[in-house]
C-alpha cells in the first residue's frame, strides 16, 4: 500500500539482536468492570496488578521492562462471577447533538449464563457442508503452511472423533456439485466413523465453483430423525451471488435446525456466513489470519450439544419520563461459554440516584428461565466513549448488512452509515481513517521520508525488511468518507486466498504526538512442510467409543516403545483402559495449549473408562505418571 508521493521500493536493513534495538515498548492499561477482577495473565512478562478500589472492579496493570518484541501483548483478564449479567451505563458526548447516540447515555448488558450439565446432550443430528470449490486450495494463512482443504480435513477428524455415541451424522461436500457420504444421516459407530474417516482423507478442492443452494436443498428435504434435533455445519471460503436465496432458505426451515457457519479466509462473504447463522439460530465463526480452524469449530459443536434456547424475550422497567431504544438486532440465539451483549440508547431525565432493571426470558430444555438485572441509572465515572463505540459499531454493522442484502445501493442507508461513523469514530465500509493535523483539523499530505530502523532478530538466520516513513508531528487520525483517502496502489494489498505478495507494503501509524507511520515487507520465505501433527496422530488412533488400543502406534505418539509402555502397566487393568489412561495423561500434560481442540473427546474417553468399573485408576493414573515425566492429577483427568 503506497501513498502518492512516497518513494518507490523499500530499503533493506540488516536485523539486529533483539537487545540491542534502538527501541523499547512501554505498555499499562486500565481495566474497569461491573464485575471484581480476580486476576490478569500474559504469556509476556507483567508488573503486579494494582487494584484502584476497594471492591476490586478497577485494576491498572503494566508491562514489565525489557520486552523483546518477540511476541505479541496480549493480557487475558478474569471476573468474579462471570456469569451473573451485569449493566454499564456511559455518560454521551457533551460536544454531541442530544438526541443523537453519541449525545444521549447508553447501556451495555452482558449476559453470560451458565447451563447445568444435565442439559448437555448426546443425541442428535449433525451434518456437515463442506466447500471444495477450486480456492480451498488456498494457504490457510502465511505463517503456518498447509492449505484450506488440508486444514478442512484436520477439523473433521476432530469432529468425528469428539461426536457423542448415540448421534446420527453425514458429511456433503460441494462446489458446482455436490457429494455425500451417506445417502441419508447414519448412527454415529465405529463402523460408520472410519467409513466416513477414510472418504474425508480423500477430499480434495476439485468440485469447481461454489454453488451452495442446492446441497442445502437437498440436505432439508431428507426427514428429520425423531428426538435428533439437526445441526447443520457449513464450511466455505468464498461469495455466492444468491445470499438472499440462501439465507432466505435457512430461514424457512429454521425450525427443524439450528444452522453454524464457518468463513474461511479474507474472502468469505461476511453476509453469508452471518445471515445463515443469524436465521438458522446458530453462531457464526470467521478463520482469518493467523486463525487455526480447530479451536473455533470445536467450540461451536460445544454449541451444538446444548439444547436451543427457545421464546427469548427482553423487556425494560425504567423510571418515568425515561426511555430505552434498543440498538442491537433481536437475540435469536443464546450458548453456555458465548457472551451475548445488547446495547441501548437512554433518552429522558431522571435523577442520579434512580434505577432500571432489565429481565431477559427464556425457555432451555423445555424449562423456563428468568435472569432480572438492576442497575444504576448514574453513568460510570471516567468511562470515555467505549459503549456509544461499541453500540455505534453494531448499528453500522446491521445497516451494512441489510444494505447488502438490497438491490442496488440504497443512498440513504448509505448516509446514515457514513454520518454516524464520522461522528463515533468507528471506520465503515464507506469510511476509513485518514491522518489530521491536530490542531487545523486538515489532512495530512506531502511526501513522507524514508528513515531505516533495524529489526529484532531471532536467530531463524532471516533478513527482514524495513522502511520506516516519518509523518508530521501532531497527527492524529479521524474517520471521513472514502472520497478523502489517500491510499492508492491497491495491487499490492494481499490476495484474498491469504498470501501476501513477495513485495507487500503496508501501512501502521501510532497516533501519538511523535507518531510515524511505517512499512514493512517481508521476503518469501520457503515452506517446509512438517510431520504429521502429534496431536492428530493421537486423535486419530482414538476409538468412536472413546478408548484407545495399546499398540506400537500410541507408544510412538508418546515417545516410548511397545515394551516400555506395556511394562509400566499395572497387572489388574486391561490394555485399553490402561491406554486411554495414558492418552488423556499425555494430553493434559503436553498439549493444554490445544485443550478447546481435544476437550469434547477427552470427556468422551473419561465417560468410557469409568463406565468400565475397572480397578486401580488410581495407580494407572500414578504409573502413567512415572512413564511420562508427568505430574498429571485424577481429577484434572475427570476420572
């Protein structure tokens, strides 16, 4: 991405040992929360948390000194009582129009519940769509090598293995055509699991183009399963020109199912993927960037398992004289382990010691259910503008979406985007930021000037390219219509399959006072695929039942020989509880970074060995132990 002016190509510059950068990051943050801060993590190294109040809901925490610029900052914060709902209320813009929802207050309610277990069930239908249009073919993304369709492959072996006994299941594939493996929905077996296992190992992206209207079709005209609610899965990476069609057929026949849709890469189309999900009752995921497939999907089938949240309803109870317009789209869905947030505009007066509830209803399982929040009608002190941002964002978000669903573009719905998105701040897809003068108000223009900085180095024996632009002091960036943009050069942003260019400039600015923008291009590096995924190696080797077989395979996995792990084994217990011992105790000792991945197949292999009232758990669970280097407990096992 290129500004008129600038020059041409970048420059190279030689890396530098990370310590000896001319640089350094400073980094605090002020968290506030209804809700008391337990505790907050990073994987870089932090200074000790210090709590503003005396009911813990204020914290700042900071980076610690020395940041080796090897790793992003990323803090993970945890609440007390996270799933209690809970209310912000933020305090308008005193510069903004009354009236407008930058002017007025607004509200922000979180809901988080928590199902019992007992709701978690093992029956259903699952029936998995999955693209194999030409563009699968795609790199997942720049940094992990592996395609689309190879990642695709990877998450159904996953899924199959994480499938509860007792559900029925069927995979489609599609691109101009379509496939499925069965010719209608099949008990979930081992018989079953490894023919539809040995068919997934085959699929490649050689069905053409992506035409997802008709398998949808044909997957509502097969009859229902009695007591199997269906869920649907729909994998694609790219656009239809019949989204409407589509969407309008989840719709139809959104009371037989509940619909989950997954956008794999930069070019899936964002209505699409939305839309189903939105009219099937379902949650949508995106996979872009660095994103790994498994995670996100495993998740929704977490999802999947709980019975639909039915007859949601939500109504408000405030003082006289004040007023509630909600902002957001209507809830039509709502999951254990998914936050759902609404947002709302106050108008009216009333007094600062006043307060409102909401109550949010619902039916789960057949049982009804009521969650009534109060809250104080007092904005929060020192708040800023996070809330009208964030409800803003979701207003421009719905305008966008039912603009795309229309017929030629509609002026007016365009205008209300763009003047809200003006006055918020938050960028659209008619706005975007440009850099101005703070105090003129003007944009920034003039040629930029190169100035070369090294880059950390880490010891892969690469040479990183920088091209560092200096920009006038006292710049700042606003939102203003696309018409005011200075890009150009739009060639060289990267592809929609995710692979960015050998020569890919791009452009990031701090908005500080000594801010700079700059550019940095990377050289291709070359791919080395690796072995085969140690975790897949073990999911693979899992039973449809859950167990595992004691044999020369597992052993590999687990980096031992046959006659090392039949050895360790305890006398009383047979192969396979003493084997799917040892692969849970693997699992929660090696591989909890991927634990959202294996969580759903380990519960179902936890289930199996106890359900074998098989003697001495406890002293495999110790042996394991002792073979593996671990310090694994019990009941971190579910055992």
């Amino acid at each position: 991405m290129l500004f008129p002016g600038s020059e041409g190509p970048s420059v190279q510059v030689t890396s530098v040992p990370a310590s000896l950068v001319p640089y350094s990051l400073s980094f605090s943050a002020q968290v506030s929360s209804p809700r008391p801060i337990s505790k907050i993590e990073s994987s870089c190294s932090l200074e000790p948390l210090q709590y503003l109040n005396a009911d813990q809901t204020q914290a700042t925490v900071k980076l610690g000194a020395g940041h080796k610029f090897d790793r992003d900052v990323e803090l993970l914060i945890y609440y007390k009582d996270a799933h209690q709902p809970s209310a912000v209320v933020e305090a308008g813009q005193a510069s903004a129009k009354p009236g407008s929802l930058m002017g007025d207050p607004a509200v922000m309610i979180s809901l988080y519940p928590e199902f019992p277990q007992s709701v978690i069930s093992s029956r259903g239908e699952i029936v998995f769509l999955m693209d194999r249009s030409g563009s699968m073919d795609c790199p997942m993304n720049r940094s992990t090598p592996g395609t689309r369709i190879s990642s695709a492959r990877d998450t159904l072996l996953l899924l199959l293995k994480s499938l509860p006994m007792g559900c029925y299941f069927n995979i489609y594939s599609f691109g101009s055509t379509f496939e499925h493996i069965f010719p209608t929905s099949v008990e979930y077996s081992e018989k079953t699991m490894e023919e539809a296992l040995k068919k997934v190992e085959k699929m490649g992206d050689d069905l053409g183009g992506t035409e997802i209207l008709q398998p949808l079709r044909h997957i509502y005209s097969q009859a229902c399963i009695p007591k199997h609610p269906r869920q649907l899965f729909v994998f694609t990476d790219g656009e239809v020109g019949n989204t409407k069609e589509v969407t309008d057929l989840v719709k139809k026949n959104a009371g037989s199912h509940r619909c989950f849709s997954f956008g794999i890469g930069e070019g899936a189309s964002s209505a699409l993927i939305n839309g189903m999900a939105k009219e099937g009752g379902g949650h949508a995921q995106f996979i872009t960037g660095a994103d790994r497939m498994q995670p996100k999907v495993m998740q929704s089938l977490r999802f999947a398992l709980q019975p639909a949240v039915e007859d949601i309803s939500i109504s408000w109870d405030l003082p006289k004289g004040v007023a509630a317009t909600v902002l957001s789209p209507p809830i039509t869905a709502i999951f254990q382990g998914q936050r759902s947030l609404l947002y709302a505009q106050l108008t009216g007066q009333s007094s600062e010691e006043a307060g409102g509830s909401v109550t949010v209803k619902y039916s789960l399982a057949g049982h009804p259910s009521q969650n009534q929040l109060h809250f104080s009608l007092k904005p929060a002190e020192h708040s800023g503008l996070t809330v009208h941002r964030l409800a803003a964002r979701t207003v421009i978000r719905s305008l966008e979406s039912e603009e795309r669903t229309q017929s030629g573009q509609n002026e007016e719905m365009k205008k209300k985007v763009v003047e809200l998105s003006v006055q918020s701040g938050v960028s659209s897809s008619f706005t975007a930021f440009i850099a101005v003068h703070k105090d003129s108000g003007k944009s920034v223009e003039g040629p930029l000037v190169h100035r070369n900085v090294p880059t950390p180095f880490y010891g892969m024996g690469s040479m990183a390219t920088a091209c560092y632009y200096s920009a006038p002091i006292g710049m700042s960036f606003q939102c203003a219509p696309m018409s005011r943009m200075l890009m150009t050069d739009m060639d060289s942003l990267p592809d929609l399959c995710g692979a960015m260019p050998k020569s890919a400039n791009f452009l990031y600015a701090d908005c500080d006072d000594d801010s700079e923008d700059f550019g940095v291009e990377f050289n291709e590096p070359e791919v080395v695929l690796p072995s085969k995924d140690p975790l897949l190696q073990l999911v693979s080797l899992q039973k449809a039942s859950g167990c595992w077989m004691l044999d020369g395979s597992l052993a590999a996995v687990l980096g031992k020989s046959s006659e090392e792990v039949e050895k360790a084994k305890p006398p009383p217990v047979n192969n396979e509880v003493w084997a799917s011992i040892l692969a849970l105790i693997w699992l929660h000792a090696f591989k909890m970074d991927a634990k959202e991945e294996w969580e759903l197949l380990s519960m179902k292999a936890a289930s199996w060995i106890k359900a074998q009232n098989a003697p001495c758990v406890s002293e495999c669970v110790e042996a394991g132990n002792t073979l593996l280097g671990c310090g694994v407990k019990k009941e971190a096992l579910g055992l």
